[in-house]
C-alpha cells in the first residue's frame, strides 16, 4: 500500500525518533508498505517519520545510482545491492574530509541543493529479522545512509545549507508546507487549507 509523504514543516520530522523491537505491531507489512511508497516516488531511501511514525526504521534502495557511469566499477557494484532495512541505526564511526553532493528528499519537493557531509562511516543496526549487523559505508552508499539516519533524529538536508541559501529557500519550503507543489506521488501537507 502506497503511504502519503509527510511534507516539510510537519512536527513528525523533527522529532527524535524511539527505537522499536520486533513485536512492534505489523512492522512486517510497515516495511512492505514503505519500500513501495519509496519505488511509488522513484526515491533511494525512505525514513518511517515521512510516513508519520517517529521510530528509528528506515529503508533504502540505492541501486539506481548503479547506472551513474561517472562511478568506478567498485562503487557502482556496491550500490547494485545496496538494498536495506535498517532498524535502531547508529553511526559508530564518521570519518574523512567532507564531500559535496546535490541532495533531495521526498518530503521537500523541488528543492535539491548541495550538501557537505564526512565520506566514511562505520555503522551498527539490526535488519528486518532483528539480527545485528555492523558495515563500513563509503561514498554514495554513505551519503544516502546518513541523510535517512538525519531522519530519524530530526534533522532535514536543509538544517545544514548556509545561512544565504535557506534564506533563499525559505519562501518555497514555506509554500511546500502549504502543500502549494506538484508533486508526482501522494503527499500530506501539514499546513494545506481544508478541502484540498
Ligand atoms: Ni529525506
């Protein structure tokens, strides 16, 4: 089932999210429901607040960017498989000289904007069978990892652009929480009039 997307400016995505255990009600068909949200939108990952439920779940799919010929061979076949559920998320280790890369986010259409983020990270989670895993991430894999992991704590792409570009933004993203955007896929805007 194809869930609406929380837009920017609903409170959900700015809470820190509580981690989950597995008798977490339906959490089976949660995560079904959230990958096809996600394909439904064409989106790499998707973070249970965007669906509006606070807890520390998300899913990703990066294997779109496996076609990106500008990537080594390494990297694409990396982000081939790069495929996940990752419950109760931590970041152990991030490491490196920040790198730039044009991010967006589902829950704020139409806005894509450069974001300076540490290319290596160690990271410890536990998949949808509620085993524990640890894996080093870098480059792109990294980057989509650590946007979703901002999800669940609260933090959006655009908390970390320059003072210049949010002024700059400010108007849109007010507008997006107006649900005033044409987005292609289903959407909940947490400021749109009545009837719209
Ligand atoms: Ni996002």
């Amino acid at each position: 089932m194809i869930l609406p997307i929380v837009a920017y400016g609903d409170p959900v995505l700015r809470k820190v999210a509580a981690e989950i255990d597995k008798d977490y009600p339906d959490l089976e068909k949660l995560i079904a429901n959230m990958k096809e949200t996600m394909y439904n939108a064409s989106g790499v990952g998707l973070a249970a607040p965007q669906i509006g439920k606070a807890i520390r779940l998300f899913v990703i799919d990066a294997s779109p960017f496996a076609e990106d010929e500008e990537l080594s061979e390494e990297d694409r076949a990396v982000l081939k498989t790069f495929n996940r559920v990752f419950i109760n998320a931590k970041i152990l280790e991030e490491k490196g000289d920040e790198w730039v890369f044009n991010e967006g986010c589902l829950s704020i259409p139409d806005v894509r904007e450069d974001v300076f983020r540490k290319p290596k990270i160690k990271i410890e989670y536990v998949d949808e069978n509620f085993t524990k895993q640890t894996e080093e991430l870098d480059g792109l894999a990294a980057r989509v990892f650590q946007h979703e992991y901002d999800h669940i704590e609260g933090i959006l792409f655009t908390d970390k652009l320059s003072s210049l570009k949010k002024r700059i933004i400010k108007k849109k993203l007010a507008n997006i929480s107006k649900g005033k955007i044409n987005a292609d896929y289903r959407m909940r805007f947490p400021l749109a009039k009545k009837g719209k």
